[in-house]
C-alpha cells in the first residue's frame, strides 16, 4: 500500500443539463439516491453539488482510489440513474483525473478540466452545445451548491 506521501487522490467531476423541466423531479429523484450512495460509499473523501440555471448540474467527488470509484459507479442507484441519463439529460459531459491532495477542486478548477479535458457522454436528445461537441459553456455561469443531507 503506498505511503500517505505517495497517495494520489482520483477526482470525478459530471456535468447535466436536464433537457426539460418536467424531467427534473424525475432527475432529482435519482440524483438524491445517487448523492446518498455517494456519501456513504467506501472510499469516498468527498462530494458536493452545483445547480445552475436552466436546468443544469454539477457533481464533485473525490475517492481514496479508482477501484472504490469504479464500484459506486458501476452499483446501486448510481447504476439505475445512469442508465436513465441519456433519456432525461441534453448534455452530458464528465471527467476524471488524479490529484496529490485529498481536497475537492474548485467549481473553477472543475469548469476548467470539463472544459479542456472532458468527454461527452451519450445523450437523445442533444442540445446545440452537447451536438456542437461542446462539454460546458466557455464561463462557468452563476450557480448555488445546496447543503448535502446527513449521511
């Protein structure tokens, strides 16, 4: 096992855009599951949310390794939410990179790695920016990260 010295943290970072308001109970219904598994998962150091106007949202999480990450990812509610994502999302887009800190990025760090590094995930019914090949606006727009309920 490496030294506390020699960790390296793995970062998650996802960015929706709910194609309708009427999909967004549904969304909120899954994201509220996905969040709760989220932060009871082993491994998990962090995880935070972002709201954005016009239906958009953003989630942080940072994991001790990749194989705890790929485990919430590929299980319970998360599994079932995604495979609603390409239905109820007109963007999708994520990424995902290692850090020496345990600390979650900023939403500014977030915006900027989606933006130069982000991939697209597979959605419907695509907006013009997710259709364009775009993962983000070029400016991270305003936005409130509401308090995470008690695990």
């Amino acid at each position: 096992m490496p030294s506390e010295k020699d960790a390296m943290y793995n970062v998650s970072i996802t960015r929706l855009r709910v194609r309708s308001i009427f999909y967004m109970p549904l969304f909120l219904l899954h994201a509220m599951r996905t969040m709760t598994q989220a932060q009871t998962a082993e491994g998990v150091l962090g995880v935070e949310t972002r709201f954005e106007k016009n239906n958009v949202v953003w989630t942080k999480t940072i994991w001790q390794d990749e194989a705890a990450m790929k485990k919430y990812r590929g299980s319970g509610a998360h599994q079932v939410a995604m495979r609603l994502l390409s239905e109820i999302c007109s963007e999708a887009a994520y990424v995902r990179w290692q850090q020496e800190t345990p600390a979650l990025p900023t939403w500014k760090e977030a915006h900027r790695r989606v933006l130069t590094e982000g991939k697209l995930s597979k959605v419907k019914h695509p907006s013009p920016l997710h259709a364009a090949g775009k993962t983000a606006p070029e400016t991270l727009q305003p936005g409130f990260v509401p308090p995470m309920p008690p695990a």
